[in-house]
C-alpha cells in the first residue's frame, strides 16, 4: 500500500507564485533576487500556518538556481535549517557560527533558516549578534517566528522584516478546491468555508482539517453535514430558524431549539456567540456596499440576504445588544442555562415591544 502524505507537504509551494495570500512578501522577495538587492539578514513574523518555513526555503533555492525541493542532495550543502524551539542554547549557536565560517562546496550561497527564532536564549541572541551583523558574502540568515515582540530589538535591528498577513478565508476555500479537484474529491463549497473560517487565517491548518474531512467522510465526497459533525459545529440552520421564531414572539419553539442544541453536547456560551455573529451578518447584509463582509458561501450568502430583508434593522441592534450583555454576563451567572433563557425572551419580546412603543406614539399625536 502506497504511503499517505498529508496535504500539508504534497502541495507544499514550489515557487513563490505558488504561494497563497502573501502577494506582498512574494513580489519583494522576487524583485530584491532580480535587481540583487537582497538582505542578509531576513525576519518572517506572522502567524501559524501562513508560509514562513515555505517562502525560506523557496528563496533559497531560488537564490542558488536549485530547481526544486525534492533535489535534497544538493538543497543539503547549502540549506540548513535549525529549529530553535529545540536547539535554543549559546553551543548550538556557536555550531551554526562555525558552520558559516566555510564558503558553501556548491551553489552561490549557504543559507540559514532559523525557525521560531524567539526561543533563543539572550545569551544564544547575544552570541549571534555579530555574525548576523557582519556576515560573510556568501550566507544569508532567514529568521522566522510567530512571536516577534519575543526578538530581542538588537535583533530586529539588523534585519529586514517581513510581516506575513492572516489568509483569507476566500484564498484559503479557493486553495482547498484546487486540491479537491486535483484529487478527485467532490466537495460542497459550504465545507469548504467552514474549514476555511475554523482554520483561522492558516492555510496548513486548513489543509490538516481538509484531511481529517476526506478520511471521515465516504465515497471521496466530502459534505457540509459531515464537516459540521466532524468538526463538531453549529449549523448555519438552527440560527435562521431560531431567528425567525424570535421575530415572531415564538418563545416556546426558540426554548425548544436550545434545548435541542445542548442536548446535541454545544455549549450554551458558543451559542450565544454563534447567535451574536448571525445577528450581525444579517445586519451587513442590510446595505449591499456590506455584503461583501460576510465570509460564507455564495448558497449561505443568498439566504442571509433574503433573511435580512425581512429583519428591521430595531430588531438586529436591540438583538446584538442584548446577546452582548448576555455573553459578557454568562460566566458569572450561577445558572447559565435560565441566563440564555431569558436573553431568548427578551429577544423574542423585541417586535412586540417595538409596536407596542409605535402604536403609543400614534395615540400621542392623536390625542394631541
């Protein structure tokens, strides 16, 4: 049986133009090869799972006219990389320092990819300082790390930074259907998103959640129902229909889906927040300049759109005001389940009082 390899390395980028989401760092880095303007010292920030490790070793074999990655034989002379989570002590940065001293056996460059750079020791930061100032013609440090308020300033002073931005949920979608299509995978675009949007801006994380789908799911189809159990999330029904019941004073049906969504093992706190985020995606949807907002699927996007239509805009701001209160107020609250109660109460009260507030304004001007 031929070995599984995750997504995460099969489609890893073998060129910048592979690259999803980091058009800004690409282009730059490809400009400053062109015109040979390249710094010796390079920092990658940016979050998790954004392409930091991958742009590292793409310029570097760029730089040295290496044609791929799977050309290890020769990407080994030249390429090192040191994982500093684990190798963080002021001996193993005089191992790499002793290295440098020696012109690279092939290739025009030796380049040093340090990952998670902010777990050096100060005195292993301390130890690299002079090096990374005054480096020989032929090395070039990429640093990279998630936490760049944790590199010391003497660091970040001798190089060039490169913020590495959160993928949007789009670029991500996008990226997973391609590899859906490449393997042959029937997926419904709405999984899509919500892998998407629970991957939260990093695409590897993205591409272990898409996994993880495909080998739950059956007959290579990979679906929004199957996502959302996998996954274990509320589905975008239960919030329209809840909606509906609370526009129409339905209290007792609205009591009747929250029962059924905590008997289902959701927290009551991720509840409201999911009711929250529902509220306000029908309020975007309110302008049509706003809709471009909403990071859902074109399907979903249509039925926000027409909910929205038929939702004042009174009910969605006193709505998200009071499921504010109530998520502010959950963890303090002795009995959380009554609190969320009453906040559907409350909610499902709104109309009346609004026509209640209107049809007293009307007798006002009647009786004066």
């Amino acid at each position: 049986m031929e070995n599984f390899v995750v997504s995460a390395r099969k489609y890893r980028p073998q060129g910048f133009e592979e690259v999803v989401g980091q058009g800004h760092i690409t282009t730059t880095l490809k400009n400053a090869i062109d015109n040979n303007h390249l710094a010796q010292a390079l920092l990658f920030c940016g979050p998790r799972g954004v392409g930091k490790t991958t742009c590292a070793r793409i310029l570097a074999r760029l730089i040295n006219d290496f044609e791929d990655e799977s050309n290890e034989s020769s990407n080994s002379l030249n390429i090192y990389e040191l994982d500093a989570a684990s190798n963080n002590s002021v001996e193993d940065i005089r191992n790499l320092i002793d290295q440098v001293r020696y012109p690279p056996q092939q290739g025009k460059f030796k380049v040093y990819i340090i990952d998670e750079v902010h777990m050096l020791s100060n005195q292993a930061f301390n130890a690299f300082l002079k090096t990374l100032e005054e480096p020989p013609s032929y090395a070039i440090f990429i640093l990279a790390t998630t936490e760049k308020h944790k590199v010391i300033p003497t660091i970040l002073s001798r190089c060039q930074i490169f913020d590495f931005n959160r993928i949007e949920i789009e670029d991500i979608a996008l990226q997973l259907r391609k590899i859906a299509d490449t393997e042959g995978i029937d997926v419904e675009d709405e999984a899509l998103h919500l892998i998407a949007q629970k991957a939260d801006g990093a695409l590897r994380d993205a591409l272990s959640i898409f996994d993880l789908i495909v080998t739950f799911s059956s007959g290579n189809k990979v679906t929004y129902q199957d996502t959302i159990k996998n996954l274990h999330v509320l589905d975008y029904d239960y919030f329209f229909q809840l909606t509906d019941q609370l526009k129409g004073g339905e209290i007792s049906q609205a009591l009747l889906v929250f029962d059924k969504i905590l008997k289902e093992g959701f927290d009551g706190h991720n509840f409201v927040v999911g009711l929250s985020e529902h509220l306000r995606n029908l309020m975007v949807c309110k302008d049509p300049e706003t809709v471009q907002l909403l990071n859902v699927s074109g399907n979903v996007q249509a039925k926000y759109v027409d909910q929205a239509k038929n939702t004042s805009l009174g009910f969605l701001m006193s709505g998200l005001n009071i499921l504010n209160t109530c998520d502010l107020n959950y963890k303090s609250s002795k009995n959380q389940r009554l609190h969320v109660e009453l906040t559907l109460m409350k909610l499902a009260y709104l109309e009346e009082a609004f026509n209640l507030a209107k049809s007293s304004g009307a007798k006002k001007m009647v009786t004066a």
